[in-house]
C-alpha cells in the first residue's frame, strides 16, 4: 500500500479518503453523505445486537 500525502489533498479528499479506509475495514457498513447538514460522510456499522455505531467522517475548517 502506498502512503498518502495528507498535506496535499483537500478536506474534501481526506474525507473521502478516510470513508474509504474505514469501508474497507468494516466491509459491511453503509456509507451515507446527506444531502443537507454539516457535509460529512456517516458510516454506520451494523453492530451483532442489530443496532448500529455513527461514525461521522468530518473535515475542519
């Protein structure tokens, strides 16, 4: 795998770029940007009681 050069992409990208990372370590979760609100990626992880955890991917201004 090769490194990411963090200082080089947008907030946007690293975003994205965390959702992908965290997608690929819990294959089985949803990945949500809504259409309205802060403009994050939620990913929710389906959890073995059948609830989920919000992981809210976030850049900083």
């Amino acid at each position: 795998m090769s490194r990411v050069e963090w200082t080089r992409l947008s907030g946007d990208e690293v975003e994205e770029v965390v959702a992908v990372l965290l997608s690929r370590r819990h294959p089985d979760c949803v990945r949500i940007r809504p259409s309205r609100g802060d403009g994050g990626i939620d990913l929710l992880l389906p959890q073995s009681d059948g609830s989920h955890h919000v992981v809210h991917v976030k850049k900083v201004h």
